[in-house]
C-alpha cells in the first residue's frame, strides 16, 4: 500500500481500504490503481504502472481483472454505490427536510474529503469507462441525483426551502460536495468533518433556511 493511500484512508477512519474486495491480491491491485489514477489519470497509467504499486507482476494483474478498465470499473461502482448509500439514507431518514440536507451534505462532503483519490477517480474518469459500464454508473449517478432532489422538493412543499429551481439547486448542490475531493489535502486545516459541517452549513443558506 501507498503512502499517499495510507493518508487518505487515515483522513476517512479507516483501517484497511477497500476491504470488501477479495481476495488481498485483488485488492492491493485496487488500492495501487486508485493511486496511479489519481496521481497520473486513467489513460497516463499502464497496468505495469499498477501491477508495480502492488508489488506484483504484469501477469498477476490480469489473474484479477482481465482490463485497465474493469478495474476502473469496480473502482466506480464501488465509490458510487458507497455515494448512493449515504444519500439515499439521508433522504429515506427521519427528520426535517433541512434536517435531512445537512446530514446528506455533511456525509457526502465527509467521504470525499476522508477518501479524495478515491473520489476524484470515481467522480472525474467517468468518460474512461466503456459505453456499458458507463451507462451503468450513469445510472447510480441519476438515482443519486433523484434522492436530492427529493429532499429539496419536500423542504419547498413543507414551506422549508426558498428554491425556485429544484433541479438546478440539486445540480449545484452534488458540484460544490464533489469539488471537494479536488482540493481537499489531508495536511490543511480542516479535517473532513469540519468540511463537511461547513459545507451543510452553506447549502442549508443556499435554499433559503434562517437559523
């Protein structure tokens, strides 16, 4: 494991990263490839780049995953199931809808911030993935994009949200969580959890609510 991995997961509270890919070989490959992505992007990096990273073979690499681009593939499906997870179970949950926001924001910042070169490879190397793989993602992206949008329907419904255009403001809303994973370093002053208290801070005033 790389050094710029371990800080990463360190940021995010995590012990081992990536631990639900098996078996270890698999998944120190996913953790060297996240790394090489994001430090080089997709089409800079070999597979001798990654197979290198995990202290293995060219040949080894193939034993796992048959392309570069399904292991860009497995990474994205990851991050983006792990992105919808957090959405969704703010939008499914109890509470306010500016109750609901906040914590969606403050999550989804949170996991970008704890897991920046997960997330900039997740978010940024959409167009890499191959024409099936891609419409899949787009499809998680759409479901996450819908359970935004939910909350910010109910809070304008319920008299919550001063929001004249809900699409554009949940549009908004994921641009300015998702930037974060682009300048977040883990060696600033804020950890990810202040990130994430500023930025739900920000949106809850960005759809009108007075505190």
């Amino acid at each position: 494991m790389g050094t710029a991995d371990v800080t990463e997961e360190t940021a995010g509270g995590e012990e081992k990263p990536w631990g639900e890919v098996t078996p270890e070989a698999a998944r120190r490959l996913l953790v060297a490839a996240v790394e090489a992505f994001a430090e080089r992007g997709y089409h800079a990096t070999t597979t001798r780049d990654i197979a290198g990273r995990a202290g293995m073979s060219p040949a080894a690499l193939y034993i796992h995953y048959k392309t570069k681009e399904e292991l860009l593939h497995r990474i994205s499906r990851i991050g983006h199931d792990k992105a919808l997870e957090i959405l969704q179970s703010a939008a499914e949950g109890e509470g306010s809808a500016a109750e609901r926001l906040s914590a969606a924001v403050r999550s989804f910042v949170r996991w970008h911030a704890g897991h920046h070169m997960t997330a900039r490879v997740v978010q940024y190397e959409l167009d890499a993935l191959g024409a099936e793989h891609r419409t899949e993602i787009v499809g998680l992206r759409r479901r996450s994009d819908a359970a935004v949008r939910r909350i910010l329907n109910e809070g304008v419904a319920a008299g919550e949200f001063d929001v004249p255009d809900v699409p554009g403001t949940t549009l908004a809303v994921l641009s300015l969580c998702i930037d974060v994973a682009r300048w977040f370093n883990t060696e600033g002053r804020r950890t990810p959890d202040e990130v994430g208290a500023l930025y739900a801070d920000l949106v809850l005033r960005m759809v009108g609510v007075q505190k």
